[in-house]
C-alpha cells in the first residue's frame, strides 16, 4: 500500500503533531501560576514560555533514551512499522479527549502508555522493558507528585519563616518579580523532559524501520521536536490554564513562586535521571502542597478527586487505545 519511507515520514509528522498537542496541552503547566496571579499577561507568558521551552528541549536527551529504548525492547519490536504510529494515535486521541473537558490530565503518560498498548498488541508482554518500567515510570509516576507535594509545602513553609514579619503587600511585591525567574525556570524544565519524549519516540521509529543502528537521537529530531513542542506551546490552552490556576487553590505571587520553584526542580531532577515524569502531576502536587501550608480547608481538595481519576486512567485508556490502533493498522498494512 504505501512504501515504507512514506509510512516512517508519517510516523515522523505524526509525532510531531502530537507534540505540537503536548505543548498546547501541557503550556499550562509553565505558565498557569503566573497569570492566574496577574504577574504578566497571558500573551507574554504564552510567548515566553514558547520560547523557554525551546531552549530546554534542547540541554539533554537522557529521557528520549529512555522512550527509545527503556519501556519497549527494540530487537524485539525491530521491523514491526506501524507500533510507533499506533502509540502515537492512542496518546493523540486521550491528549484529544482530556484537552476538550479541560481535564489536567498526562501527556506523558499517555504517550507510554499508547506506546505499552502497541507493544503488548505486536509481541506481547515479551517486548516489554519490565526493569525500565517500573524504574522509569511506575516508580515516578508515584514519586514525582509525592516528591513535588513536600518539595512544595517545604518551600513555601522556608518562605512563611524567612518573610513572617514583612508586610503581605511587600512580600507579594517581591514575589511578582520573583515569580517571573521561576516561572522562566518552570518553562524550562517542561521543555527539557517533555520534548524529549518524542525525540525518543521518533528516534526509536527509526531504529525499527533501520534507519540508525542505536537509541542516539539525531541533530535533525532534536530541533523538530523542540520547534513543534514550541509552536504548541504559543497555541496555548486556557481551559487547562483555568484548572491549574484556581480551582484548585486561590494563588498569590508568593505561591506561585513556591510552586513554580518546587516543581522546576523536581521535572529538572527527573530529566537528569531520564525519568519521563509528568508535568501535570509535579505541579498539581506543587500547589497542593503550597496550599497545605496555609490551612488545609484552603485547598480545594474535591478538585483532586476528578485529577487523581484522569490521572490514573491515562496509562490503561491510552494503552488500550494503543493496542487496538495496532490492530487496526496491522490489518490495513498488510
């Protein structure tokens, strides 16, 4: 039906595609706190963080190995040319489904988990990195919200003891330009662990058509996937922006800072490990943990309750729709 270059060039703008969804998606991730605290305004922020993101897709490809090669075996999977197209249409069609209710949900795990879908449909369980999954990803997607609630809540309470006897007007005056440094330091770290995550996906496309011989991601596939997450970064999606922003805890600049800061360090930290931690998960935690130290009544904690539910389905329903794509594509292909 269609020559296998073709089919790995759809591949390709497939998955650029999705990451374009992913900057879109996730943007609110990196700019949220700021503009629901009315530091700068959405068009600013959106820009700046297309920008930022830019740059950090760029530092590292620690988790795109991790993509390429940590969850799924590639020898095992090598020849079998639509797994990755499948994995992408699962991700695609959940990032498609939570973005339109404006549910916080994981991009990133959407993607390994449309990724584990197509595996298990094309070799079954045997095609799985079982170590690498639970290593890097179970293992995080436990720890990184644990990791940034605490990370959160310890920074906020540092700022609580260092700033007790300033006046709250001064405080939130500093913090506004504070928050500028770690919203740009948030932006950052998204863009350092969240594009890395189709640079892996692309990459591992391209061992299984035999295009390179090893998980090394490619100059070309690193500027392609920074430039897509970029541009859907300067989309935008306010639905989310709306979620992060308030409904789960009314934000000053002060704890948008706190936010920010906690949750940069913990997705830098991860990158750096090649853990592809969700974005969404680290800062939701963030402000909850922020909003903890005021009163625990101040959290909006219903909110949780409908995160916490997209937050565990987005592994299974992208796998699930992973592996039926794989049929699907299976079929038609041959």
């Amino acid at each position: 039906m269609f020559e296998v270059p073709l089919l790995l060039a759809v591949i390709v703008l497939v998955a650029l595609v999705f990451d374009f969804t992913n900057g879109a998606h996730d943007c609110a991730n990196a700019i949220a706190t700021v503009v629901s605290t009315k530091v700068v305004t959405p068009r600013f922020a959106v820009g700046a963080a297309a920008l930022l993101n830019l740059g950090g897709a760029l530092l590292g490809t620690e988790v795109a190995k991790t993509l390429g090669s940590g969850i799924v075996l590639p020898h095992v999977v090598e020849g079998s040319h639509v797994l990755v197209l499948a994995a992408l249409v699962g991700a695609i069609a959940w990032n498609c489904i939570t973005w339109y209710y404006g549910i916080p949900s994981s991009s990133s795990h959407a993607l390994i988990g449309g990724l584990i879908g197509a595996a298990v449909a094309d070799e079954g369980f045997g095609a799985l990195n079982v170590s690498g999954i639970v290593d890097k990803v179970l293992i995080p997607l436990v720890g990184s919200p644990l990791a940034g609630y605490i990370a959160g809540f310890l920074i906020m309470w540092l700022i609580y003891w260092i700033f007790g006897h300033v006046h709250r007007s001064k405080v939130n005056w500093t913090f506004r330009h504070l928050q500028l440094v770690s919203a740009g330091f948030m932006a950052t770290s998204h863009g350092l662990n969240d594009a890395q995550k189709t640079m892996g996906i692309v990459t591992l496309a391209l061992v299984i058509f035999g295009e390179i011989d090893s998980v090394e991601v490619p100059l070309w596939v690193k500027l392609a996937c920074a430039g897509a997450m970029a541009l859907g970064t300067a989309v935008g999606g306010w639905k989310i922006v709306k979620t992060m922003g308030h409904r789960i805890f009314k934000l000053e600049p002060v704890h948008g800072f706190a936010a920010e800061s906690s949750a940069a360090l913990v997705i830098t930290g991860a990158s750096l490990l090649g853990a592809p931690v969700s974005t969404t998960h680290t800062i939701s935690a963030c402000i909850f943990g922020v909003g903890s130290t005021k009163r625990l009544s101040a959290v909006r904690w219903n909110v949780a309750g409908s995160l916490l539910v997209a937050w565990t389905l987005t592994l299974p329903a992208a796998g699930i729709v992973g592996f039926i794509s794989y049929k699907l594509l299976h079929f038609i292909w041959n």
